[in-house]
C-alpha cells in the first residue's frame, strides 16, 4: 500500500488539510466530532506525516496565494498546473486572484492574502508594487516571482525567480524576420510596468540594431490582451508605410494579431509577416499559416516554482539564498 | 464630487476593504498606526458607508469565493469579470479556485472557503457534491449557482441560480444541422455529471425525435476540454459510416473539433458540418467557415449572478425566496 497523504486523510475525513493538519497539532479550535473523524482516518489509512508536514508551524493554512495579471490566459494556467502538480502532493490548495494587469488591484489581492495568511504567494506581477513585495518579504511570507521581475532589481534579487530569457527570445524572433528581408517592423507589446514587456522591447532592439536598421520601429503598446493585438493591426495598416512584418510579444495579442489580418483578408506571411512571443494554439486554423512563434514551458516553470515554494515553506526562518531559474527559447515555424 | 466607495478607502489607506470595515466597527484587532491611516482616509475621501456595507454583520471578509471547473475558459471568465464589476463597487473581492472539472478537488475548496469564512460563494459546479453544498447552505453560507444546476433538483431549488436554456439551445444547433439535410449526426459532450452535459445531450436528442430520427446519435463524452474536441473527431472519423456534421456542446471542445478537422485537409461545412454551443473566438481565422453558433451571454449572467450575491448578503438571516434566471440563445452563422 502506498503511503496515505495528508490530501487523502483530509478527503476521507471530509474537512480541510488545514483542519487535519489543526488536529494533528492540537492547535486550534475543532469541535470533537469533527477530531474524531479525522483520527479515524488517519488510523484508518495509516497516515504518517511527511518531513515537509513536520517540519511546519503549526499554524499553516495549507492555501497558497496566486497572483496573475490574466488569469484565462492559458500561458498562467499552465503555470498555475505545474505549481499544483507538485505543491499538491504535499496538502496544499491553490487560491487565484487576477490583477488583469492593474497595479491597484493586485496590491489589494496581496493585502488579502496576507491578512488571509497564506502559506506562501506565488507573484506574477502588473509592476507597481515593488514596496508591498517588499514589506511582505520582510513579514517573512515566501514569495515565489514567476515570469515577472519586480521594477527595482535590488529589490528583486532577494526574491525566488522562475522566468524566461525574454529579451534573447525577442531577439531572435526579430532576427528570423530581419533574416527573411523585412526591414519595417510591427511591434505589439504590453506596458512597459512589466519586466517581460521592457525585456522583450529591449531584444527587438537590439535585433534591429544588430542588423543596422537606425530607424524606430513601431510600436504599440498595450495590456497583453487579444484586443490590444487587433487594435495593433489596425494602427499598423493604417499608417504609412506600412510595416510588413509584425512581431507580436505575447500569445494573446499574437491570437488578436491574426484574426484581424485574416479580417483584412491579407495573406500571412506573403502580404504580413507574423512573428509571436508564444504559440497560438488556433494558429493551425489558418490556411497557410507560415507563423514564426517561439513555445513557451509554462508547465515546466510551474513545477519548478513549486519545488521552490516547498523549499521556502520548509526553511521557515532559516536563510535561503534565493533561487533564479531563467527558461530559453528556440524559434519554430508553424506549417 | 461622486460619493467615495469602501475600495477607495482601503485603497488610499493602503489597506484591504476587510480592514477598513474592522476600524469602522470597532471589531478585530488592528494596529493604531493602521487605524490612523484609514480614519485619515475616511475624512479626506467624505466617505460615507453604504446601506449595504452598513448592512453587514461585523466579521464580514470582504472576501467571494468563486468555484469553476476550467479557470482558464474564458467563458467561466466572462462571468467572473461580471459578478466583480457589480460586488467590486461595494467592497467585494473575489478569490477563485478550479476544479477542473473534479468533483474531490472541488469539495476541497468549498472547505477551505468556509474554513476561509467568505462571504459567499459562486459555484459552477462539477457535480457530485450536493451533499456539502446543501450544508453550506443549511450553515447561511450565500450560495449562488452559476451555469449549472445540483444534480437533485430538490436540493437546487434552495438556492439562487443564473443558467442557460440548455436543452433548447442544443435543440436548435441541431434542428439548424438536420434542416441543411444532415442525418448522421456526432455530438461532443462533457460528462453527464454536469447539468449543463445532461441538458444538452437533451437537447439534441429531442431534435432528432421532432425529425423523426430514430437512430442513435454518435456521442463523444469528455470533459469539456480543447483535448476532448480532438479526440472526438478523430473517433468519428475512424467510424463507419463518418458522421457527416458534428455539433459541439461546449466552446473549448469547439476549437479542438476545429483544429483537427482542418488538420484532416476536410472543409467546413462542405466536408464535415460543425454546430458550436458558444461561440469560438479562433472561428474566424477559418478560411471558409460557415460555422453555427450560439453566443453565449457569460458577463450578462455575472452581473445578474453579482446582483444576487449582494441581495443575499444584505438579507443575513432574512428568508428570500431563490431566483432562478434562465438565458436563451439564438443560432448564427459565421461568414
């Protein structure tokens, strides 16, 4: 038989991990009945807490905090399963809370979750509130930043970071287009308040420096939406001259990008070119597609993130040196 | 100068929503320098409590849990955004947790909202949990159902729902596909254990009985996923005889059918007919779609599922009668 887990005694028990965890540790109020089922099933099943159960406070309510500026975006999500898959098997329950890219508003969530006192908080950050982060750190609540950099990099650097090589990515999907002949550029990005937005900008750049083009390219900036990626098409056919190749730097906008060329009935890539910082899962609907689009692993910076939390929720007080795991691309070409 | 709302307080004073309302009862600890802070903010801001928030008991969270069974779907998204354009100007966050469509990961997170004590819940659910549900409700927990009904209709009945016409929408998907001549029918569903697969499944079986069809449709059970539209063509496909139009009964398995028939090299409606219950973002990067669809109204029903919520939590102890509101559909075709 396999080793019950502290999820397993909770489910059989009806109650939280929280609670058995409340019981186990005699903390805490829980009527009688509600003990007497939990001892039940951890007879019944054998449970033996694990190292990590131990070695936590007593206090620990088993909920982990997640912040995201977008929480229907696919790219979070799959975050989100990876930090799941591995933090679960220890007991530990995902609550979201979704910025949509509003720097207020996560400031609210975090307060939130602090007063809610969450075992840890995973941050992928809408910029704005490097002092929060700051004052929770120093509150002792691990802090786990996933693909967004805080503003202020000193402020950053004593934080865990799971991210993408995002200006390296940039680059290259800018080069391919560069390569292919294209001299004026579309650029869809999000705010610059995002790390991924400034770093991403920063490779195209540096793409087009490479390649001794002086001129600015064109750039719109929006909040990462599907919106922002028709709006971008729309300013950029209409301008003169028109760009002819457009590099989109995140998979929501790349989806808007093309559905308003389609719109426009122009061809990809033989009236406009389409580079995207992502893949776009409905990229395959489209005739000839020819798309150029780096994938990402949000799945496997999850998992990671996640081996990172259980490490930070075990130290406890003791100092860590804070981990920073970057995650690189290759440039694909969709047929 | 328009009347400050509880959320610009807590924003000014830096604070939660949950805070403030503490200082202004007098309830809970909070420290002085805090207190300062929000009295500050409530004379410079003029800020006078609603007669909702002067309603509520005094250990209100501020705090709506929000249970869906795909999180990413931007359909349970559209809902979401709703329920929080109307809670959010009284003070309300909402905290989301997804059970990806499992009804032991869902039963968790009902516990560890009451555990949390919100202030009420918004439950899609994935079935199996009546039981805990109506102990919530027997506990004064506000509940509000959102697009799916409990599996006994006794237990439902309790409470507060916001749902679609499920049956009749399907009925007409279908009736539309039978009307341009097709016979052999598939039909890509999620599990019956949600209200939403039953209802439909419904649906498209009156349609066939109203033509006189006797025969058995094809039917693809899965659960809800983009992954399960897939897979579902590839089972019609390999029959014998091919079905030849399929109707879809939820968006995401929508863009699975999509994207495998176009892998197939087969034109739609041509080659193979599709009838969508939700309309498919991606639908019109198709070449030739000529797709059906219904649209759905996701940020309608929040806002109406928001409105109850704040009904509910203003009634306290008061017994209201439950308020059940259905949305209806019409058929569109992309062009």
């Amino acid at each position: 038989m396999s080793k019950a887990t502290i999820k397993q005694v909770a489910a059989a028990a009806e109650v939280s991990t929280a609670t058995v965890s409340r019981v186990l540790n005699e903390s805490g109020y829980v009527s009688e009945e509600v003990k007497e089922r939990v001892m039940e099933a951890v007879d019944r099943l054998n449970y033996q807490p694990s190292a990590i159960a131990r070695s936590l406070k007593q206090d620990k309510t088993f909920m982990i905090g997640v912040i995201v500026p977008d929480i229907s975006n696919p790219y979070f999500m799959g975050i989100s399963r990876g930090i799941e898959d591995v933090v679960g098997q220890e007991g530990f329950q995902l609550m979201f809370g979704s910025s949509d890219e509003n720097p207020g508003k996560e400031e609210r969530l975090l307060q939130l979750f602090q007063e809610k006192r969450v075992d840890a908080i995973v941050l992928a950050t809408a910029g704005g509130n490097d002092d929060i982060v700051g004052r929770l750190a120093d509150a002792g609540v691990p802090i786990v930043l996933v693909d967004r950099k805080l503003e202020s990099a000193e402020a950053g650097e004593r934080l865990d970071l799971v991210a993408e090589d995002n200006a390296e990515g940039a680059f290259r999907l800018t080069s391919r287009l560069l390569e292919d002949g294209h001299v004026r550029i579309g650029v869809v990005n999000g705010p610059a308040r995002a790390s991924t937005g400034r770093e991403r900008d920063e490779g195209v750049r540096q793409a087009l420096r490479a390649r001794g083009i002086a001129s600015e390219p064109l750039v719109y900036n929006g909040e990462f939406s599907t919106e922002d990626g028709i709006r971008a098409v729309r300013r950029f056919l209409a301008s003169d001259p028109r760009p002819t190749a457009i590099v989109s730097l995140n998979n929501r906008m790349s989806l808007g990008v093309l559905l308003e060329i389609v719109r426009n009935g122009l061809r990809i890539p033989d009236d406009m070119a389409v580079a995207s910082f992502g893949e776009v899962e409905a990229g395959s609907l489209l005739k000839e597609p020819g798309l150029y689009y780096i994938d990402q692993h949000p799945y496997e910076m999850g998992t990671r993130a996640g081996e990172l939390l259980l490490r930070r929720i075990q130290a406890k007080e003791e100092k860590l040196e804070p981990a920073c795991e970057i995650f690189r691309h290759e440039v694909n070409r969709l047929n």
